[in-house]
C-alpha cells in the first residue's frame, strides 16, 4: 500500500512538472510570435510620448489645454447610467492605422527635409516656428520596388464627396479629394491631399463610407516639389467658410476677375483648419465635435456690425451661442476667434445689448488675450497699436468670406 501511495505521488509531481513545463513552453512559444510581429514593423524600441505643441505653444496653451486633453484621451465608456453608449466607427486617413498611437507622433507624421518630425504637425512647426502648417502629414510605410507609395488613403467618416480635383497643375494641394461628415453634429470636412491616384470608382456627390479608399499617397502639387523619399499624405480637418457667392466675391476683389478660381466654394482658401488630432482623438472615444470647438481657448473677441446672418452660422449652427431672436432688431456679431483664426462662437448682438454703436460693415475687438499677441500677429489676425488692439488682414479677409 506504501508502495502505491509512494507512485501515485511521484506521478503527481511528474504530472505537475509537466504541465508547468508546457505552459512555460507556451507562453514563450507566444512571446516569441508577438516580439516578430512587433519587430516586423519596428525593431526600436517604443518613444516616449511626445507633444505636438511646440514650444512657442507651451508657455501659453498648457495650462488651459490639459482639461482638453484628460478629457478627450480617457477611453470611452461602454455603460452610461445602465445604458450602452455608442462607440463611435472612425477610419485612420491611410491604412497604416495609429488610431491607438496618436500620442506617438514621431511614428506617423512625415518631417520636412529639416528631419523633425514636429515640422509634420499641425501649426507654427516650420522654419524655427515662424510657418504656419494647416493640417498634418502622415509619412508613407509601403513602397514598390520602384520606391513609389502604394499606401491606400482611406475616408475616416461615413460622407459624401463634396470636392474632387482630379488636376495636379491646378492647386498645391495637387490631386485632392474633400469629404463631408454630415453625420456629425458639426458638418466638418477631411481633405486628402498630394494624392497620386484618385479611385475611379469615387464621384463627386456620391456617398462614401468609412474606410473606403479613396486613392493612393503620393507626391503632387502645383507649387511644391515633393520628394519621393518625403512622400505623404496631407491631412485636414476643415470649416467652409462662405458660401459660393460670398467667398468668390473676395476672390475677385483680391486676385482679380481674370484670375481663375478652378475650385469654386471648394477652394482651400476658403477653409479653415482646425488641428486634426484632437478631433481624431475626439470621435475616437465617442465624444463631439462641438466639445472640441468648445474646449478650445478663445484668443480675443471680435464685434462686427451687421444685420446679415453668415452662411457659416447657418450652416454650423451649434456654434450659435444662442438662437436668433426674430422679433429684435439683429445689429451686430461678437465673434470668439482661436489663435489659428478660426471663428468658434457667434454670439448675436441686438440694439437693447448695444450702447454705443459703429457704422455698419465695421469690427472692433472687445477682448483678448495678452498672452496670444504673438501668435495673433504671426498669423496676421490682430496687431497692437497706439495701445490699442486692431484686427489684421486675414479676420478682414475671413469676415469678407464669411459675408458679413
């Protein structure tokens, strides 16, 4: 009997030291797989996150942008008060997907011939930060034997094709495409630019759905010489600004009725861009372009005299910061405006809210921010002078497109 026991405790041990053994064995089997997947895309080791920011930023955009960033970078919650939220379905612009590596943007952003990879990014990232960038360039990672792109450009929302330019000689975007997300709660627009190929398959007017190709990166433009090496997509998330009449009649009146305007309402000039990953980030985790807009920090206020009621305020009207009142008499426009210059709240202004009246088609600025007087006359939008705030040439420019 002694004996038996004495068996069936060694088989037990035996039996022990034998799973242990194979679920050693398996788990290295495993690490061993995923370290070749992650080795085959990149064999350094993972950066640390870094920020799009730039310096000239920090000093005055931290403190206010942190609730911004906690709140839009928190993964979204399933369960709200015992009911499902939605996840929202959002595409990355190319099929190289960093939707979870957006803090890392070293790993995706496409530097100039400076070899930063901020010079890829949104905002004063150029030339020592003295050059505005309007959207984000995202770097090619599949190439032919040729050394050509072949990565596939992708539509980050369900939308319809608003805008196709099909001709490089035509625009520095080169071959570009525009899609709008009228199932948003504000109707943003992606633009996808420097493109080698359009799909054929993608018509103006039709609906296009998340993830479907719209065609390939590459290197046009009409203006700048792109590299093959430095081959990109180039990424906005834009407002249109006026409508057709409107934005063509400053058109006219600043380049001259000889010079052709080939892309109509579409024209990049008259959109404006907001920073794309905030928004990326955004309608990742579920949450609204509107909470975007709102959260970010005015620059200065602008009143403009007019009773018209903007194409743009119509067209976004969450960005009304109350409804129009029918039975006043509309005299004016308070304006809040972000440091980029767009214009991020409308807030209507009727004879009782207003003592002292200017003559209309007039704009003042009633408030700003000291700490953005730099930024603001980088980008032209307001200069100080003789103590006094005045707006620049590009919120002129922008109220003229704007129609008030």
């Amino acid at each position: 009997m002694n004996t038996i026991l004495k068996i069936f405790k060694s088989s037990q041990v035996l039996f022990i030291l034998v799973g242990i053994l194979a679920t050693s064995c398996g788990t290295a089997i495993n690490n061993s797989l995923h370290s070749t997947e992650v080795s085959s895309q990149n064999t350094a080791p993972l950066p640390k996150p870094r920020s799009l920011v730039t310096e000239l930023d920090q000093g005055i955009f931290a403190t206010e942008m942190a609730d911004v960033t906690t709140k839009i970078s928190a993964p979204p919650s399933r369960q709200t008060n015992g009911t499902a939220k939605p996840i929202a379905v959002l595409s990355w612009p190319t099929d190289s997907c960093f939707l979870r590596d957006m803090d890392f943007p070293e790993k995706y952003l496409q530097p100039t011939e400076s070899g930063r990879f901020e010079s890829g990014g949104f905002g004063f990232v150029r030339e020592n930060n003295t050059k505005y960038h309007e959207g984000i360039d995202i770097r090619s990672f599949k190439r032919d034997l040729a050394n050509n792109p072949i990565d596939n450009v992708l539509c980050i929302k369900d939308g319809v094709v608003a805008y196709i330019n099909n001709q490089t000689s035509n625009s520095s975007y080169g071959k570009y495409v525009i899609v709008e997300h009228s199932c948003l709660d504000i109707k943003i627009c992606s633009l996808y630019a420097h493109l080698s190929k359009i799909q054929d398959n993608i018509k103006q007017g039709s609906p296009i759905k998340c993830g479907q190709s719209i065609g390939t990166i590459g290197t046009t433009s009409n203006v700048f010489k792109i590299d093959k090496n430095l081959a990109h997509l180039h990424f906005e998330i834009d407002l249109q600004l006026g409508n057709r009449d409107s934005f063509q009649n400053w058109y006219d009146k600043t380049y001259g009725p000889d010079d052709k305007n080939f892309h109509g309402e579409w024209n990049g000039l008259n959109l404006i861009g907001t920073d794309p990953i905030p928004m990326l980030r955004a309608l990742n985790n579920g949450n609204s372009i509107a909470s975007v807009l709102e959260k970010e920090p005015t620059a200065f206020v602008t009143r403009t005299f007019s009773d018209k009621i903007p194409y743009f305020v119509e067209k976004y009207n969450k960005l009304l910061d109350k409804k129009l009142d029918p039975t006043n008499s509309l005299i004016a426009w308070d304006i809040e405006w972000t440091w980029y210059g767009l214009p991020k709240k409308f807030t209507p202004k009727y004879s009782q809210d207003i003592k002292k009246k200017i003559k209309a088609g007039e704009t003042i600025i009633i408030e700003y921010r000291k700490s953005t007087k730099d930024l603001a006359e980088k980008r032209d939008l307001f200069s100080i002078r003789n103590w006094q705030p005045v707006i620049g040439n590009r919120i002129k420019d922008t109220l003229e497109k704007l129609g008030l």
